[in-house]
C-alpha cells in the first residue's frame, strides 16, 4: 500500500481519513476546536470525487439524528463534534448504541464545564467512557496521541464498528486536533458498492427481498423480559470487546520503577517527562493508554505490581484515575519488586 508523506493538522487528518477510507456520509456543525474537519470535508468537495455526502447539519442534535438515519442503511457514517456539542448528542448516542447502529463519531475535547474554555482539556472521560447517556452502554473509545493516530484511527474505527455493531469514537483534544504533523497517507478505499454493503450490513434497512423477513432498526422494547435478553446480549458484546480489542503502549516498563499512566496529548508530556527522568537515572516507564473503553485494568495491574509507584497523569480533576485504581493492586515490598504504587 502507498503511504504518502505529508504535513496537516490533526483535525484535517480526520477529514482526509474520512474520505479516503470510504466514508459514505458526514453530518456535522462547526465548533472550536473541531471546525476544521467539516472546513477540510467542503475544501475537498468529496461529492464530486468519491460520492460521499458531507452535510452542515443546523445542530449537533440534528447531525447525530442525521447520522442514525444514514448508519441505519449500513453505510459508513461519521459526526465530529467538541465537548459541548458532544454533550448535546448523547441522547442520539444512547439509541445508536441500543439499536447496534456503527459509526463514527469524533470528538476534539474543549475545558469545561459549561461552556468552558476552547482550550484543550481531557475532561470528557467520564462522558466517553461511562455512557455519557442513559442505560447500560459503552462505545469502544481510541484515543489518538498523534496526527497519525488520529487519521490512521479513523480506519481502525470502521473495522471495529462494523465487527461489533458498535458506535465507535475517537476522543482527541485541541492540542492534537490543532496541532500540525507529519503523517503517512494511505490509498482510497472505495466506497462499499450495492453488494458489499448488503453483504457487510445484512441488518440494514437497504430494502427488503422476498428471500427475508423485514429488517427493523430500534432501540424501542415495550417487553421487560426481552430487553433484559437484549441487555445480556450488550453485556457479552462488550465483554468481547474487553478481551479482544484492548490496545495501549509500554514504554521501558521492563525495568521501572515508577510508571506514568497518561493518553492522549498527556502522553507525550509524560513521554519526554520520562526521558529527562531517565537520564538522570531515575527509571521511570510509561504505560500509554490507546483505548480507553476497553479499558486495559489487567495489563496494567500487571505492570503495576512490579513498580514503587503510578503517576496518572490527564488533563482533567482525575478522571481516568480512579479506573486505574478499579482493580486493588498488591502493595510494593523492595524485595520481592511488587507493589501497586499511589497516584
């Protein structure tokens, strides 16, 4: 596959992810610090060159409901937001997750509450990963750390949606979706024909065969009995994904003594934070989370117990904390090297 060098923002990274991975269709409404991937998606005129629909919708709550209707038909479909305007789509959210509806959908986290700041913040954790809307739900999260995370993620995050039936998001922040990198670029997928789409989506609502019963995209169940059947089923999908699609970065954790739990932008603070650590011969690893839901609890307890000490380090009031401390971890004794360390 031909891998282009070139020079872009991590927001227009997104874009260009979007088109050249076959993305059928993107809604959307600008916000800071985000704005550019629908500014990138109108520059690009995709419309014209691969037939993908890109759309300002007039709000965030009418992109995500734009988005189920199109995802519903099997086809790929992504929204991007920032953090207030992530809030505003978690009602859609909930009903894309409980009607197994996959898509993509972006977020380049701003301070807040409220309003907040346009200022990158990582205070959206608890939001992505809790199930920021009602019911017991999760979305599988990837956080990038770079601007070639963040367009070789989007790739990533078509294979697992369409493998689980799944949203899928990508909890960026200002400083990486602001920032501008090198990247590699990879060839265009094409846009899945009539066919394949039927063939990779069977459940969607592309029109009915005589050869099958009506397709039917719901999160509606008046029946008691079988949305605990159906909520048992989540659960189990969920818990695959915990097993199988775990991802996350060990960096000198082989001989430290001290970890540094970080993602996202945090992460390459904590990264060149290790480095001066270590040439002052201080051993200092870092574990670097990459999907935040699944989260990684048994590999990093792993680790944890092995070292003096964990240093989480996030831009939010220690969000991402407390589900490292989720599992209790042995307590460090100096001879026999295991321990859990504090944050």
């Amino acid at each position: 596959m031909a891998r282009e060098l070139q020079l872009m923002k991590g927001n227009e990274a997104i874009a260009r992810a979007m088109i050249a991975s076959g993305t059928d269709g993107y809604f959307g409404y600008p916000i800071t610090p985000q704005s550019e991937v629908m500014e990138t998606l109108m520059a690009e005129k995709p419309w014209e060159t691969t037939g993908m629909t890109v759309l300002q919708a007039e709000s965030e709550v009418a992109s995500i409901n734009m988005v189920y209707g199109g995802a519903a038909t099997g086809k790929k479909v992504a929204t991007s937001s920032s953090s207030p305007g992530i809030s505003l789509m978690q009602e859609g959210l909930t009903y894309l997750a409980g009607a197994e509806i996959p898509c993509l959908v972006v977020n380049v986290m701003r301070g807040g509450p409220g309003l907040g700041t346009i200022q990158p913040s990582q205070s959206d954790y608890f939001q992505s990963t809790k199930g920021g809307g009602h019911g017991d739900y999760q979305l599988y999260t990837l956080a990038p750390a770079s601007v070639q995370e963040m367009y070789d993620f989007v790739f990533d995050a078509w294979d697992i949606a369409f493998k689980y039936r799944n949203p899928v998001l990508i909890l960026s922040d200002g400083a990486i979706g602001q920032c501008m990198e090198k990247l590699y670029t990879r060839d265009y997928i094409p846009r899945w024909t009539e066919e394949e789409r039927r063939k990779n989506a069977p459940w969607g609502t592309w029109g009915k065969p005589a050869t099958r019963d009506h397709n039917i995209i719901t999160s509606l169940e008046l029946d008691s009995a079988r949305q605990e059947v159906f909520n048992h089923k989540l659960q189990a999908k969920y818990a695959e994904m915990k097993e199988k699609e775990v991802r996350y970065e060990m960096l000198n954790c082989e001989d430290a003594d001290y970890i540094i739990v970080a993602y996202g932008s945090s992460s390459r603070i904590a990264m060149k934070a290790m480095q001066m650590a270590r040439e002052k011969g201080i051993k200092v690893g870092l574990f670097r989370l990459i999907t935040l839901f699944p989260f990684p609890t048994k590999q990093l307890a792993e680790v944890a117990a092995h070292v003096k000490g964990i240093l989480c380090v996030e831009m939010s009031a220690g969000q991402m904390s407390e589900d490292r401390a989720l599992r209790p971890l042995r307590r460090y004794h100096p001879h026999s090297r295991r321990g859990p360390g504090g944050s």
